[in-house]
C-alpha cells in the first residue's frame, strides 16, 4: 500500500570510510559510486544517488554525499533540499572532524529530522558499542537531534539493516518538504548528456512542479530551455512535484550551457542578487574558540553554489561567539538566486572549514548594516515567517507608492503572494491603493497625506506667484514635491491630490482648484491647444488618439476639449472618428460649391481633388454634405442640391 504522504529525500552525512555509501547499497540494492576513481579508492567524490523503497511502500530519493574533508563542499551541495538525514558513524571510529562539520551543516540547512547508523558493529565487541552509543547520545544532545535513533549495524552481515529501514520510515511519519511555493526552482547537481536526447540536468525540485513543455530559465546565466521529459527515480513523468529529486532533459542547451551549481527557475521570477540580509549563527566547528568579526571574508553555499562574499554583522555588533547569532548583510562577489527562508552555509576562508550559516532573510536589501526601526521590524516578522508584517514594515519605508512586483522581489518572494498579502492591508486599511492606471500602486496613508498637503501648498504657492497662469507642469510640480520620486508615482499622488479637492489636472498641467478660473481656464486652453492641431492638418487629420497626443492631451482630455469645441460650433463631428474644424469643414462646402457651378464632375475622384483631401476623407465629408443639404447623389455623382 502507498503511504499517502508525498515522496521525500534522505541525505547520508558523516566521516570518511565510515560506511555511507555501503549502507545505501544495503538499503537500496544501488552502489552510489559511479566513478571509476571512486571504486578505485573507495572513497565517495562525487555526490551519488538511490532509490530507497520504505516497508509502507513510500518512495525516497537518496543522495550520499562524500566524507572526505576535501569534498565538503560538495556534501553541502547534496544536503540542499533533504528533508530527513542518515548520519553514518563507525562504532569502531566514533565522533570525527567530518561526522561535527557535517552534522553543523545539516543543523544549519535546517534539515528537521535525523536518524544515526552506529555502522561496523561486527568489528567491536558489546561492551564498546555500548559505550558508543552513549557517547554519540551524549554528543547529539547538543544539536538539533538530540532524541534521534541510534540504529546498530552492519553492512557487511547485513545486521540492523532493516532497523535503519524502520528508524527512517518513522523519521518520514509527519515530515514536510522544507520549501513551499508554487513556482518552479531547481538548483542542478549534475549535467550530463545522452545519446539522442541531449542535456540532462539532476537536482531536488526545492519548489513548483516541473512537467514536460514547461519553459526554465538558467541562473545566472539568463539562457531559458523548454523542458523536453522529466523522469522521477529513472521513470518519465508528466508531473513531478516539489520534495523530488529529478531529471530534466533540456535540448535547447548544449552541455557546456549548464554547470552544477547552476539554478533553474521559472523564467522571469527570480533575479539573482549581490548581497542579502540574514540571521547568521557562527558555529566553531574545529574548536578553535575564536571570536567572528564582522567584515570576513567567507564562502558561502546556496543550493548547489558556492561563492565568496563578506559577512558585515548588524547594528554595530563587532563580533559573534560560538553559538552566538544576530542580524547580518551578506555581500557576494558573485550574484546568487536567492528567496526569503532559504538556507546557506558559510564556511571560513582560509583554511577552509564551516563555520556556521543560517535564513536568506530579504534578497534584494538595500547597503547598510545599522538597523531603522522598521527594517528591524520587517527581518523580525521574515525571520518568524510572518510575510504580512513584513510587507507591511516594507512598505512603510518605502518613499514613493510600491508595486507587488517590487515588493516580491525586494524580500524574494512571488508576486502573487505579496499582492496577496498587500491587497490584505489595503481592505484593513493599514496600507492605501494609490491612482487609477494599470499599475496597481500601494503606499501608506500618511506618505499620501504628506505629498497631496505638498501638492496643496506647491500649488498655492505658484499661483500667488504667478496669477494668470492656469497651472504648473507635472514634472516641476513634482520636482517641488517630490524630487526622487519617478514620475508614475508621483501622477498616482496627484490622482490622489484631485480626488481630495486639492488639485486640478488638465492635460500636462495641475493648478489649485482655489485659483480664480484656473480650472476653466486650463479647459478653454485645451480646446484651443486641439482646435489649433485641426487646424493644421486641416482635411487628413489623423485618428483621435494620435490627434490627441499631437495636441498634447490625453485620451480623456481629448475627448473632453472635443466635446466642448463640437458645442461651441467651432469643430463638427462627420463620423463617430471623424472631426474637423468648422472653417475647414466650411472650406470644403465652399471648394465643392465652386467646382461644381464651374461645372466640374460631381464624381468622388474629382470633388476629393477639389476640396485637396483623400478618397478615406472625401466619401465620410460627401455623405456629410449629403445629410445636411448641400448635396444629392444620383448614382455615382453629386449635383448640388
């Protein structure tokens, strides 16, 4: 029977030459050494990969990662994206360098669960495994893991095998993928190529599902692929959800397109960053008991990548202790895809060894290390999982109107659930929606208060200054206003300034309502700004909205100084498109009069030459003149009427 729960993955952790790969082989029936190199000495180098089959029948990915010191770095990559780990300890070697490190990055990755094997229990006697146990026991309580199964075995007898099987399934009961989300990310572990297929790339799906179809796009590169199959544990799938390890053939790249340590990520929702905030927590793993001081130089992991960068501590604090955690801005040498609630590890520089690492925080942060009130609130609410809070503290920081697309990326989330969440605010009235375009804009109701009492006095001011004009331009009011705020931002606020009866918009130019005729004025010079425009193009004027913008007026203002040109007789409507200045149109009444008393042909090709138009204007002006008496039609030519 299938276990209901979604398919998760174990990752192996621990020394050198202390059984990993074995007990996969014992568990699996897969070798996870595939390299020539890696049976040859037998030692694990590569990170290698399995299917375990537990006894309720639920499926797991396995990734063994190598115990060698020197390949730490790739056991930190295998470990990004397990959900439950196998800590391998030798009971005739107990606790080594690699069993502390590794067990700190799992600590530090957060990985919830852990199940230990005491391996090569045929090679010491009751008394010493005994003591082993104790010991591992003694030692774990200090971690994360401290009720975690201490499982006996063997590889070689194949003893305690199956109680490893059911320690791991128990493990299972209850557990979640880490990583939630509905957009796809991936970072890729493997690129390899196969005959008549192409580009193959391997990695534990962290989030979204990934089906055949689908577009990618490589980080940080920027190339995007289609993915051709996705197999699951060697089989094609037609979906295959987050918590996943996965194959992707991706054909529209070569193999030398992609790198492990590359990240694959729906295209357009993730912009890679050079520096993020975080809770960092130093961890001293060589015992050494020095103190981390803020400005040094690190590694740091992220998915399947690693990078240099520097560690500047919060808030003026010089230094972490063992153990000790606090608030820090990481800058990178070189960018990474990064999403609030990841996890990294960061490890010393020289000579190489972990030192601890912890949560992406917000992805896209401004440079500054000392803490405003309400940066402090939003890494708090980040910190907790309270995106709400966070977007809101966000927010309220910000200095001009914000949209959810800034918003998401700023703290590294997805759009829809920071419009979500803005939305939210807005119905509780904690945040405003601000202006009326396409793009949606939010702010906080006393940075709208500020700027429309801004606008107010702006106003007021330029009009005791200036009495006759009818009002500023947009872009001076809002370098009066606003200096730093983009222009869309700052029309939403005077959208805002209008509704409140502070402000009157017309065309490129806002006065104050309270400037005697400012705002009949404003509307008189539109008419006159559009009939001038008629005027010149005379008899072929262009549609209405490029009329319009030539006039330098928009659609809405348009069609207001339209509307009062048709009313005050000195423009005529011809069709529901088509308008022309009442002298133009009466020169045209006069051309056609002329020609035809001189006796010309009432033809549409002579009458459009005689009023110097085009058959597109002359056949709608015709009918015109027709309906109103100036013409008749007889078959395919006019006599005057």
């Amino acid at each position: 029977m299938n276990a209901p729960a979604p398919d998760l993955v174990l990752g192996t952790a621990g020394h050198i030459d202390h059984g990993k790969s074995s007990l996969v082989l014992a568990l699996t029936g897969t070798d996870p050494d595939r390299l020539a190199e890696e049976k040859k000495r037998g030692i694990t180098i590569e990170l290698g990969f399995a299917q375990l089959k537990l006894p309720n029948g639920r499926a797991m990915g396995v990734v063994d990662v190598p115990g060698h010191e020197r390949f730490v770095r790739q056991m930190i990559a295998g470990s990004t994206g397990i959900d439950v780990a196998l800590l391998v300890i030798a009971a005739d070697d107990g606790i080594m360098p690699q069993t502390i490190e590794h067990v700190a990055v799992l600590q530090t990755l957060g990985v919830p669960r852990c199940v230990v094997a005491l391996t090569k229990t045929d090679l010491v006697d009751e008394e010493w495994l005994a003591f082993m146990k104790d010991e591992v026991r003694a030692w774990l309580a200090e971690t994360p893991y401290a009720d975690a199964a201490i499982i006996p075995v063997s590889n070689r007898t194949g003893e305690g095998v199956e109680d490893v099987r059911a320690a791991i399934q128990e493990a299972c009961a209850g557990a979640n993928h880490l990583r939630a989300g509905s957009q796809l990310r991936m970072p890729v572990d493997r690129v390899f190529t196969i005959k008549g297929a192409g580009t193959v790339v391997t990695g534990t799906l962290w989030s979204g599902t990934a089906s055949p179809g689908q577009n990618v796009e490589v980080l940080p590169q920027g190339r995007t692929s289609r993915i051709r199959s996705v197999q699951m544990h060697g089989s094609d799938v037609q979906a295959a959800p987050a918590g996943n390890r996965v194959a992707l053939n991706l054909p529209d790249l070569a193999k030398d397109d992609l790198h492990p340590g590359d990240f694959l990520a729906e295209p357009g929702t993730l912009a890679p960053s050079d520096r993020f905030d975080a809770r960092l927590t130093y961890l001293d793993t060589i015992g050494r008991g020095k103190p981390f001081p803020t400005g040094t130089r690190v590694h740091i992991a992220h998915g399947t990548r690693e990078v240099l960068g520097r560690v500047l501590l919060a808030d003026g604090q010089d230094h972490l202790k063992p153990g000790e955690s606090c608030y820090a801005q990481i800058r990178l040498e070189e960018p990474l895809p990064l999403s609030t609630g990841d996890r990294f590890i960061m490890r010393t520089y020289s000579p190489v060894s972990v030192a601890g690492g912890g949560m992406v925080l917000q992805a896209h942060p401004r440079r500054r290390t000392n803490l405003q009130a309400g940066e402090q609130e939003q890494l708090n609410a980040l910190e907790h999982g309270d995106l709400q809070t966070a977007i809101e503290a966000l927010v309220r920081q910000q200095a001009a109107p914000t949209t959810a697309e800034e918003t998401a990326r700023s703290i590294g989330i997805e759009e829809a659930v920071a419009l979500q969440c803005l939305d939210s605010a807005a119905r509780a009235r904690r945040l405003v929606e601000v202006g009326s375009g396409a793009q949606r804009l939010f702010s906080t109701q006393a940075l709208v208060q500020r700027t429309v009492s801004a606008i107010d006095r702006t106003l007021i001011g330029f009009h005791a200054q200036n009495p006759k004009a009818v009002g500023m331009g947009r872009a001076e009011l809002a370098q009066a206003c606003a200096p730093k705020m983009d222009a869309s931002r700052f029309g939403a606020l005077v959208d805002e300034a209008v509704r409140a009866g502070k402000a009157v918009s017309v065309g490129n130019l806002v006065g104050h309502p309270s400037a005697m005729g400012a705002a009949q004025a404003a509307k008189d010079q539109e008419a006159d700004q559009l009939l001038a425009e008629m005027l010149r193009v005379g008899v072929t004027p262009p549609p209405l909205k490029y009329l319009f913008e030539q006039a330098g007026l928009g659609q809405n203002e348009g069609r207001q100084a339209l509307t009062a040109l048709v009313r005050s007789g000195r423009a005529q409507r011809i069709t529901e498109e088509l308008f022309l200045a009442a002298s133009t149109l009466a020169g045209c009444e006069e051309a056609i009069r002329a020609h035809l008393n001189a006796g010309g042909e009432g033809t549409v090709a002579a009458l459009k030459d005689a009023m110097g138009t085009t058959r597109k204007f002359a056949v709608p002006l015709l009918e015109y003149f027709d309906a109103h008496g100036v013409t008749k039609r007889d078959g395919d030519t006019r006599t005057l009427a």
